[in-house]
C-alpha cells in the first residue's frame, strides 16, 4: 500500500500525463478521471450499439447484393466497436450489464444524431459520409487519448471507420450523379442530416464545462468548436464536389480565417433530443430493451451449455 | 437456469506465422470455445490474425503498478548489462 498523501499521488498523475506517458487499468489515478473515463466510454459504446439501429433498417432494403453485403459488414463493424469500447470501460472496473441497464432506464446517454429516423436509401449514403465523417474527426484525436486502453481500441475503430465513411460517399456521389429523382433524394437527405451531424460535436465550448479538464486530463484533444470547424470546412468541398447543396444561407468562405462562417445551430433541438424527444428516441431503446429482454434465452442457454461440456471434459 | 453474466476473457491473436501472439483486447463468453469463436468475428474480421488464445481474465496474476519503481529496479541499475556501456577502441570491427 502506498504511503503517498492524494496530493503528491494527484501531481505524479499529472506529470505523468504532461510526459504523455499513457495510463494502463491498474496505475492509480484520481476518481474524477475515472468516472470521467468511464461515462465517455460507456456513452461512446452505447452509440456504437443504438447506431446500428438506423441503418439495420435498411439492410433487407438495400438497393443490391453488393450494397446489401456492405451495409452488413459495417453494421457488424459497429457491433464490434460497441465491444471494443466496452471491454476498454471494463478494465475501469465498469459493470457492463449495469451499464446497458442505464442505456435501457434512459439514465445514460449516447449520441443525439442516432436519434433521427432513416427515411430513404440515400441516408446510408449520408450516414456513411456525415455521421461517420464527423465520428472521425472526433475519434482520430482519441487514439492519443491518456488512458491506454481507450486509445488503442480508438485506433482500431479508426482503421475501420474509414471504410465506413468511403462506402457512404460512393453511395451519395452515385445517387447525386443519377437520375434528377436520384439527386433530390441525395440533396433532401443532406438536409436533414447536415445539422444534426454537425451537433454530434457537442454544445460550443463556452457551454461545455467539463471540457477544459478533460483536455488537462489528455481525455480530449481538440475542442468542440474546433472538430465541428475542421469538420466543415473539409466537407463543403466534398458537397460542391458532387453538386449538392450544404443547407445553410450563411455559410461562407472567411479568407481572414482561413475557414467557413457558418450560420446558428438550434441548441433547443440539441437539447430536446439529449433529454429523450428526440423523432426515435423511444423506438431506440425499446429495440435495445427487446434485443436484451428476447435474448435472455439464449445467453442463459449458452450458459448451460458450456456447464455441460465442462462436465463432460471432467468425466473424461 | 442460470442467469449469470458471461465471464471476461482476455484475447491474444498471432498475426502470422513467426511473430508471437499479442494481446489485442477482452470479450465476454460462456465458455472457451465461445470466446475463440467471438475474438475471430470480433478481433479478426480483417484478417488480423492466424491463430488465437484466450484466457479467462481472473486466471492473469498481475504485477502491482505501485511497486513497480522497486519491483523493476534492478534491471535499471546494472548498465553494464548493455553493449553501449563498454568501449571499443577505434579500428575494431565486426564487434
């Protein structure tokens, strides 16, 4: 047992962080880094796992074999970065069923822009490209995260997203290329996403309060407001690229800054859909809530059968 | 029928042949044989690895970070152990 005061044990943490020296499970470290840790983690891995939900609703839908085989691996994908980011919250000393017993209460949250249904074919299309365009711009900061095991299963997720988001293009450009019919379908579908997707990055900095400790902390690397500009400012282009139209009247070239301007979020929306009012918030979780409730049955199934060749190896 | 909760098992992927396994992450399942088959559909869906181990996570004995100044300490004193710490006079090759 160390003899160290908190103090002394709070400033070696925070020297070793300003060293970059990554943080691994078992190192001491304080308890409003961990909590910090464990509700980031846990809220990123309940993303992962409701995101699979607008787009499962298109995967018997989708428009061909090739596309259908696509949508099925990325969903797969994101099944896999719920896990990798459950087993990371887990070496916190998270309890995982718990955890998804507050997804399910509606007491933890996860992103807002999951929240909003998928009306057509082209939102696999602008998922891929916005949803998972800005999940990236948050998530490659991440891989330097301080605590080891979250950074390493960012850079897995990474690696992974980048299909993600070359799928969703293809999907946009091919339709924004088609048939005047296939373009509105693109361009109706940008409108709708475009705003929710740039709140992914969460409130403006000045209402962000935990912010400037987690980027003390090495948590976060970039802020809010600088992701969502980054963000913008490398997506327009892709838009002019394949002629769609960014719905925004005020976004513009600012030369002094070297970015867009770009016009007010509604915060109110934000806000509504973070509180649970969101158009699917409720079809979300009652998905969620049957997927566990319908499947008890075969995890406890499962749990027998592995008593039952434990046995069966005893006995020979 | 038991509702347990799966245990927690740790995962090591060899990525080809020639390179030892490394440990890539953990997963939960009912049994050993689960946990080989989630780690291939979790760890290695883009052909990450060739072979793979698990070991259910209660059974790692770790080292404790706290000692690890004292528990490691040797090997940081004795420079000597390191082909730097002695000189080779200019001319010697192949040394």
């Amino acid at each position: 047992m160390s003899t160290k005061n908190i103090e002394e044990l709070e400033r070696e943490f925070q020297a070793k962080i300003d060293a970059d020296i990554k943080i691994e499970p078992n190192d001491w470290m304080p308890e409003g880094y961990r909590k910090t840790l464990m509700r980031q983690i846990s809220q990123h891995a309940h993303s992962e796992i409701v995101g699979m939900l607008p787009e499962g609703n298109w995967i018997t839908r989708a428009p061909s074999l090739k596309r259908k085989a696509v949508l099925l691996a990325k969903v797969q994908d994101e099944a896999g970065h719920g896990l990798y980011l459950y087993s990371a919250a887990e070496t916190l000393g998270l309890d995982r069923e718990k955890s998804i017993d507050d997804l399910h209460s509606g007491k933890a949250k996860y992103s807002s822009i999951f929240n909003y249904p998928t009306l057509t074919w082209a939102d696999m299309g602008t998922i891929g490209w916005l949803v998972d365009g800005a999940a990236i711009m948050n998530q490659v900061p991440l891989c330097r995260c301080s605590y080891g095991p979250y950074a390493r299963a960012m850079v897995r997720v990474c690696k992974e997203e980048s299909f993600h988001q070359r799928q969703g293009f293809e999907i946009v450009s091919l339709l924004a290329n088609g048939t005047p019919e296939q373009k509105q379908m693109a361009q109706d579908s940008l409108n709708r996403f475009w705003w929710p997707a740039l709140m992914m990055f969460g409130p403006n900095d000045d209402n962000s309060p935990n912010s400037a400790q987690s980027i003390k902390w090495k948590i976060k690397r970039s802020s809010n407001d600088e992701l969502r500009q980054q963000f913008i400012d490398v997506t327009v282009a892709q838009a002019e690229m394949v002629g769609l139209t960014i719905p925004d009247k005020d976004l513009k070239w600012n030369e002094a800054r070297g970015s867009y301007d770009f016009g007010t979020i509604n915060w109110e929306e934000f806000n509504q859909v973070i509180q649970g009012n969101g158009p699917c918030n409720k079809e979300r979780i009652d998905a969620r809530r049957n997927a566990k409730e319908n499947g008890a049955w075969v995890r406890e199934a499962a749990n027998a059968f592995a008593e039952k060749r434990k046995k069966k190896e005893l006995t020979h | 029928m038991s509702s347990k909760e799966w245990p927690l098992w740790e995962v090591f992927i060899r990525s080809k042949q020639g390179l030892s396994h490394k440990h890539v992450g953990s997963l939960r399942a009912a049994d050993a044989q689960m946990a080989i088959d989630n780690a291939r559909d979790v760890y290695t869906r883009r052909s990450e690895g060739i072979s793979i181990w698990v070991i259910e996570s209660k059974l790692v004995t770790a080292s404790d970070p706290d000692e690890s100044a004292e528990f490691f300490e040797p090997s940081e004193s004795k420079i000597y152990r390191h082909p730097t710490f002695y000189n080779v006079p200019d001319g010697i090759s192949h040394m």
